[in-house]
C-alpha cells in the first residue's frame, strides 16, 4: 500500500469517527440568548398564537432545514430565532389572517469543535463566541512536529475548507471564525508519511535481510 493511499485510508477514519461523534452529540440544556443563531439539531418548538393545532415541536435537519405543515425545506440553520419566525409568518400568512408565530429553542446541540490530525492535544473542545482557529490550535497544544500547517482543512457539515494556517499566523491571511461542530483537520507532512512508511516496513526489511544472510551461508 502506497504512503498516499495509506494516509488517506487514515484520515477517512478519523474524520467518520468525529463526524458519527458530532451527530449523536447528547443535547444540551436550551439558553435564552437572543443573538444565538440555530443550527442542525436543535429541537425547536414553532408556537402559532391561538392556533395550538398547528404549533409542532421539530428538529433541525442535518441539511440545516425544517419541514412544517405545508412547508418543506424551509432553510433554518444559521438564523436567529426571530429571523426563522419571520419567515414561518410570512408563509402562514398565505393560510391565516394575521398570524403570531415565536420559535423557542427548547434543547440546543452541543456546541463544540472536533481537532484530529497532527495536533498535540486532538480532542473535543467546546466552541466559545467568536472562536477563531489560531485559539484552537493554542487549546489543541499547537501543531507536532510531524504537522504540515499549510494544508488543514475545516471540515464543515458536507464543505472542506482549506486553510493556511501558517499564512495567517504571520498575518498574510484572516483568521476564522469556528462553527459549532466544525472538525478541524491537521494532516502529516510528506517527510513524516515517508517516516512512518519506513517505520512500517523496518521489520519486513529487516527479515529478508536475516533470510538473505542464512542463505547466503547456506550456499557457502
């Protein structure tokens, strides 16, 4: 198996392992922060005033969408709770006169960030306001020896975002802004896959060596 092929079989792994991991997160307690912004997860309750028959209590979708009554694939991840009752309204005010609509966050996803790859504290961590990668990375430990800062990747829900860092410690870049359930990526550099490549196959190398001695011994 080549060293490429290797590393990619490695880093497949890791990333399906923190992906189920982000999915089947327990769910946290609801807060009542008026600028938090919902996302994939969330169990949400969409009351309609006097109107109880059509007040449902739904989870965001992992494509960040909800289906409601007569509605599909109304986009709600990313919004606040007043931005999705605004749009909720909008569309029920083709079927009831004047409709009062609140959306309540009643469980919230975890809010965290995954690290796996060449980091020396990979983990899970959880995600403050405003966090940005270069705070991450110092929470992580910072990069190990073996890490190629230049090539990481922000995996985001079905998006890969590739990402500098070295560019942005030395200011060339911006920094970013961390998403909850973001799993950041560090991967080896090429002089580190081909060590552990030569670490791999040291022990064959060194049996046909032995074989090749005895024969040799043998013959003479």
């Amino acid at each position: 198996m080549s060293v490429k092929i290797w590393y990619n079989a490695e880093m497949y792994i890791l990333r399906s392992i923190f992906l189920a991991a982000m999915l089947i997160a327990p769910l946290c307690g609801a807060s009542d922060n008026e600028d938090y912004r919902l996302q994939a997860g969330d169990e949400i309750e969409i009351f309609v005033w006097q109107n109880p028959d059509i007040s449902r209590t739904l989870t965001i979708e992992n494509n960040g969408e909800i289906s409601y009554i007569l509605m599909e694939n109304i986009p709600a991840s990313g919004l606040t709770r007043e931005e999705l009752a605004g749009k909720i309204t909008e569309k029920l005010s083709a079927y009831i006169e004047n409709p009062k609509v609140s959306v309540i966050v009643k469980k919230f996803i975890r809010r965290q960030v995954y690290v796996i790859g060449q980091l020396n504290k990979p983990g899970t961590y959880p995600l403050k306001k405003d966090m940005r990668l270069l705070e991450l990375i110092a929470l992580a430990g910072s990069f190990s020896d073996s890490a190629k800062e230049s090539e990481m990747e922000i995996i985001r829900g079905d998006k890969i975002i590739k990402v500098n860092a070295g560019a942005i410690m030395r200011l060339e870049q911006d920094d970013i802004i961390l998403e909850a359930g973001d799993i950041v990526s560090a991967p080896r550099s090429a002089l580190s896959n081909t060590n552990v490549a030569i670490r791999q196959i040291s022990p064959v190398l060194t049996f046909l060596t032995t074989i090749m001695t005895l024969a040799i011994l043998i013959i003479l």
